[in-house]
C-alpha cells in the first residue's frame, strides 16, 4: 500500500518569518551600544586614567607643601585646595567628551551608528547618559578620595556638609558637565583636533586675554572675564561667597552657570545633526 503523499505547508502570507522575535529598540539598546563603545576603546582608559592621575598626584602634592611649609589657613578648609587638580583634570574630560563622538565621524562609524539606529536623538542622548554617568562616577570617587587626603593632612578648619557636598558632588558634577559641553561642541564640529581647540581656547583664552587688558577702556570686560572664565568659575565652585568682588556666581551657581550654557549647546548639536548629512 503506497504512503500518503503528504500535504505541503503553504508559505507564509508575507513571505519568510524569522524564528528570532523582533522587537523595536529602545533607548536601552542605544545605551548598551554606547557603553560597549565607550569601555573598550583605548582613549577612555588613557584619558581618565591621566584624569584620575593629575588629580590625586597634583591635589597630594599641594596638601602636602601647604602642611610642610606650617601655614595655618585660619578659618578656611583645605578642601579648596582640590582645585589645583581639577583645572588640569578638565582638559582630559574636554577631550574624552569630544572624542566620544568626533572620533566616529573620522573613521565613518558614525554612518554604521545612525544605520543601526536611525534616531539620531537617540543616538546622542545615549552618548551623552553614558559619558555623564561614567566622568560623574569616577570623578565623585577621585575626589572625595582628595578631598579626605587634603582634610587631614593640612591644618584647616574643619569643613561643613555644604562645603564637602561642592568639593565632592559639585567638582565631579562640574567636570561631568564640562564634558557634555564638549562634546556637544564634537558634533558641532565633527572634527577632533578642532572641536578640542575650541574647548582649549573656551577653557584658558578668556583668562589670558584679561591678564592682557591694561587699558582702563576694557576694564569692565577684564573684570567680567575674569568672573566668567571657567577656571573662575571651578574657584567659585569652592567658595560659598563670590570670591571675585561682590558680583558673580558663587558656589552651586558655577554649576547652574556651566549646565545653563551646556544645555544651549546640546540643544544645537540636536538641532544641527537631525539636519546635515553624515
């Protein structure tokens, strides 16, 4: 007796079905994608660990000449002295925050990032989460780590909660925001050695300039310089007075200052990649 010829399975309505469930992605995907990126590209290693390096080094070392040379700081903590680490320390997150993005468009990643998710918004937001959390995280560790070192090894008033929370909190809040600006200024650019030149100059011009203007003329524009410039600006962090005369920010306002600006330029970087061409 002849088997029964069995009855083929008739396709699908719309042709081939993957067994592999599909999904739409997501912000967490994006997210995933940048930390992945982030963590095993050489550049993040050498610039934190130079980062973290400069701070510890440079902060221990200032502590260390102000407890040798016996100097008393009065009614002042030693937790300002954390900002001879911090200003150089910057220029690192300046270029990690411009090389998370500008180093995509030199070597044409970026057209394999925006195919593999074409939300461009997505794309820099998940940038921008990632880096934050990462420079915010590993700078809260640096420097709380100095911050204790400097407490105990100079003769200084004891700090208040407010004054650790800026020298804790707000310096890796700052730099975490430094960086966001700069790398808003990477996709501006979408240039490295251009976009970091700009962060430089944004970063050191205005304070040299205004060590320059001798003229009594320009003598409103070296005092506003002077206030403004982002190395017065991580002074001020410090400080719960305006330690440049009576005007201008002061302690959380330096903050609010850097985030204000940071915002602005984010938001024409989100402007300006979801119109030009990759």
């Amino acid at each position: 007796m002849t088997a029964p010829t069995p009855t083929p399975t008739p396709p699908p309505p719309y042709g081939y079905v993957s067994p592999i469930p599909v999904r739409r992605a997501h912000l967490g995907d994006a997210l995933a994608s940048e930390w992945t990126k982030i963590r095993s590209v050489r550049s993040t290693m050498w610039t934190l660990g130079t980062m973290v390096l400069l701070m510890l080094v440079i902060g221990l070392a200032v502590a260390a000449v102000a407890a040798t040379e016996g100097g008393n700081m009065g009614e002042e903590s030693a937790l300002p002295l954390g900002f001879f680490g911090m200003l150089p320390a910057s220029i690192c997150v300046i270029t990690l925050g411009v090389l998370t993005i500008s180093s995509e468009y030199g070597t044409g990643m970026i057209r394999t990032t925006l195919t593999a998710c074409p939300s461009r918004a997505r794309v820099l937001t998940a940038k921008a989460v990632v880096f934050f959390l990462l420079v915010f995280t590993v700078t809260l560790v640096v420097a709380f780590a100095v911050a204790t070192a400097q407490v105990a090894m100079v003769d200084a008033a004891e700090p208040t909660g407010a004054e650790w929370a800026r020298a804790t909190v707000g310096a890796a809040g700052f730099l975490a925001v430094l960086g966001l600006l700069s790398m808003a200024v990477g996709a501006l650019v979408r240039h490295s050695a251009g976009a970091i030149t700009v962060m430089i100059g944004l970063l050191l011009l205005p304070l040299v300039a205004a060590l320059f203007m001798f003229s009594p003329a320009l003598k409103g524009i070296q005092e506003a310089l002077f206030t403004y410039s982002i190395p017065s600006q991580m002074i001020a962090l410090y400080s719960a007075e305006p330690p440049f005369g009576d005007s201008g920010p002061a302690g959380w306002e330096a903050l609010f200052t850097l985030t204000g600006i940071a915002a602005v330029v984010l938001g024409a970087a989100y402007a300006l990649l979801n119109s030009r061409d990759v």
